[in-house]
C-alpha cells in the first residue's frame, strides 16, 4: 500500500471513529495516540499493541548507564560531545529526527547496534525509546545532515524485518523502514496531530466529517500556514498553542512538511536545508506574542490598580510607564510594581495590550453586531472614539466589561491608525467601523475554511 493510500485510510478510520461516538471530543491527545499506533499490514489496519517496553530500557540502560535518563514519557541516551547544556540542546534542535521501525521482540538488539555504532563514529545526538510500544518506539536525532545520512547507510546494512510502518505522514527515507523530519523545538506528530484536530473540528461543525480527504486536510494545512504568517492573527498562534518566536518558526516548518509530504514532493535534500530554531532567518513577528502567563499577570495588574484608583488612571498610569519607563509609577502594593519590574519592559507592556485591547474591541463589536445590528455597532464605535464612552457595546458574555478593562484608548486609537494607514485612508469613525467589520468577516471566512 502506498504512503498516499496509507494517509486516507488513516484519515479515514480516524474519522469513522468521531462518526461513531458523536459525543467523543475532539482532542489533541486522542489524535496523538492513533497518530503513533497506526499500522498497516497486509493492505489492512492493526494497531500496534501499546505493550510495554520498560524492560528493554532497563537492558539498555544497562549497556550505557552514563549517557542516559528516563522521564515519564521516555528513555534517552545522549553523545554530547562534551557541549554544555544550552549548545547541545540547541543543536540537537537544529538537528535531523530520524524514526526507525522496529518490530518490539527486535528492538533492543538493533537499537543497541545503532547507538554502539554512533557512539564509535562520535555522533552528537539524542536517541529515545517510548514507554510503550508505537510506531516512533525508536527516534533518532542528531545534529548534522552529514550524520542522519550515515545512520542512515548503517541501518541499511542491518539484515531485519518489521511489520511496523513509519506514521505515513513523514517522509519516508531509501530505507523504507527510517523516515525523517526536522522539527525543531517541537514534536513532528504534536503538530500534526493539532491540525488534524482543528481539520476535523471544522469539519464536524460543518456536518462535512464523513467526507475528509488527505487533500482536503492538505488544503486546510495550507489555508492555516497562510494565516499564521500574518502577524496579525494572534488568534492562530493561540489556537496551536505557539508560545515564542522558534516555535512560531518551527511550526511553519513543521507543516510545509506535512504539506510536502502529501503532495509526495518533499525529498531528503530539501528537508535537510530547513532552519529550525532560532538560527532561521524567517521573519518572525514577535510582537504578536503573549502567553497565556503574561495575560493573566496583566489582567492582575490592571484589576489592582482599578480597584485603588479606577480604570481611567489606571489607564494613566500604564500610559505614563510606556512613555517614561519609570517604574515608580506603579504602586508596591499587592506587589504590582515588582510584578511590572520582573516582567514587562515598557515596550512589552504596550504590546501585549495593543494587542488585547484591538482584539478585545473586535470581539465585543462582533458580540455586538450579532445581537444588535450594523446601526448599533457603528454607534457603538461612534461614541467609543468620538465621547470615550462604551456603553453602546453590549455586554453579553461579558464583551463590554472587557473591553473597558483592557481596551486603553491610546493604545486602540495608535493600533487602528496603524491598520487605517496600511489601508491608505483617514481614520474616521467610518473607517474605523469599516475596519472592524472588515476584521470580523474575517474571521468569519476563517472558521469556514
């Protein structure tokens, strides 16, 4: 059965299996786990028995007890080539991850091979084997593509048989039995598996589950890689959980593979010229960047400091922070000026509220406009940037309320200038409505891809 072939089936059976228990949530690690015990053998699904493999860890840990821990996931040797912490683990971000299918009754033998093996050619790398038997119980990954391409040859050389396939997903190597992927600071199958969720979650909610296609996923995989590189569209990075810059960038990378590697164009060469890590020269867009940490520490401080001075000074006093850097506007209790100091440059500061004021004003005109109408939301925005007043927002689900708190008029009014002049016009209330509203069909158009 070809790697194509394989992709539906798997798609398919996953699916089948939402189709059948409707009240099963979508999730991520439901993905994950049919992802990793996927298996064909002969032209039919069997899924790999998760038998444990903690045994042949502790043989291995055996052989090579001084480059090797185990976690709650898996058991890992590492070469490192006498690199300290932070450099070694960079460039093994950097590096090639190599998954080797092994049958389980095989797996200590030749997963002893291949690491005396690296270790007598002096391979700097990370070799893992999972708790339970999977598809991936065997990763490799190592620094250089010189190196991935030796293992490579050697594994070739090795006389044995699997009934185990590679996830389907990755691309296959000329030994059918390694495939590869770069994914920097993330986990190959991680990703894939968050956009499959997402793939099926929208077609769930568009009664179109029983119909997905590899190309169909594909396509959805393309329409997410374009929207995560506007730096606009914070809402992606948070929809995948993307945290900082070399995720965002290895994200990216992860799924032109995926996209690749359905198209069945990707080859091994122009893997190995991917930049993962913070090396790329990619253009990140930092500054759409907060966690969910930061937030909430915001949200914090902003709560305190209304409840001592109200929302409009304490507006005041953030402005006068971005402008100044001095810190001693903040007062020291409830420990807000140490939290300020500990965690938010005057720039960090204005960015991450630029950011949840601009999406906090959309959001309570998009509430607004589908309780009301496009009459009251224009009033709304109207007497928002014409009197300083919300009170034409509604404030279902707490829409209003949110925006008041996080919505700093000067912060807003720089944000929709910026995005008025990108657009080449005046910012008016006319073309401040035109703008939400443009940002809200937006939307729209991207939950229904």
């Amino acid at each position: 059965m070809t790697k194509s072939n394989q992709r539906e089936l798997f798609l398919k059976y996953l699916a089948k299996i939402y189709l059948y228990n409707p009240d099963l949530p979508i999730t991520e690690d439901t993905i994950y786990d049919e992802l990793t015990a996927f298996n064909i053998e002969n032209e039919k699904i069997r899924g790999i028995i998760p038998k444990s493999l903690v045994g042949i860890q502790v043989k291995l840990n055996n052989s090579f007890p001084k480059n090797s821990f185990t976690n709650e996931y898996y058991w890992a040797l590492e070469n490192r080539n006498e690199l300290k912490d932070k450099e070694f683990y960079e460039t093994i971000q950097r590096g090639i991850e190599l998954h080797v299918a092994v049958n389980p009754e095989d797996l200590y033998q030749i997963s002893e091979k291949i690491f005396k093996y690296m270790f007598e050619e002096n391979i700097t790398m990370q070799c893992r084997i999972s708790k339970v038997m999977r598809n991936d119980a065997l990763v490799l990954k190592v620094a250089t593509t010189k190196e991935a391409q030796k293992i490579i040859s050697f594994i070739k050389k090795l006389n044995y048989s699997t009934q185990i396939n590679p996830n389907p997903f990755l691309l296959t190597t000329s030994d059918s039995r390694v495939a590869i992927a770069k994914d920097g600071s993330l986990s190959y199958n991680r990703v894939l598996s968050k956009l499959i969720k997402a793939y099926f979650t929208v077609s769930q909610n568009t009664k179109g589950l029983a119909n997905v296609t590899a190309k169909g996923f594909k396509n959805f995989c393309q329409a997410e890689l374009s929207l995560l590189r506007d730096d606009k569209d914070s809402h992606h990075l948070r929809t995948y959980d993307i945290k900082n810059p070399q995720e965002y960038n290895d994200f990216l990378i992860v799924t032109e593979q995926i996209i690749k590697n359905i198209d069945n164009e990707l080859t091994e060469e122009e893997l190995f010229q991917y930049d993962t890590g913070l090396s790329s020269s990619r253009d990140v867009p930092t500054k759409t960047f907060y966690t969910k940490e930061e937030e909430q520490k915001i949200l914090y401080i902003l709560d305190r400091l209304s409840n001592y001075y109200g929302i409009e000074d304490a507006h005041r006093i953030i402005i006068k922070y971005i402008d100044t850097g001095n810190i001693s506007y903040f007062t020291r209790r409830d420990s807000i000026r140490r939290i300020v100091l500990e965690n938010f440059s005057p720039q960090r500061l204005k960015e991450i509220l630029t950011i949840m004021g601009y999406n906090a004003l959309v959001s309570a005109s998009d509430i607004t406009l589908q309780k009301y109408n496009y009459e009251q939301l224009n009033y709304a925005i109207n007497n928002m940037f014409t009197e300083g007043k919300i009170d034409g927002f509604t404030n279902r689900d707490n829409a209003r309320s949110y925006l008041g708190m996080v919505g700093i008029p000067k912060l807003l009014s720089e944000a929709l200038a910026e995005r008025a002049g990108s657009k080449g016009v005046e910012l008016t209330p006319e073309t401040i409505s035109n703008i939400i509203i443009d940002e809200i069909n937006e939307g729209i158009n991207k939950k229904s891809r």
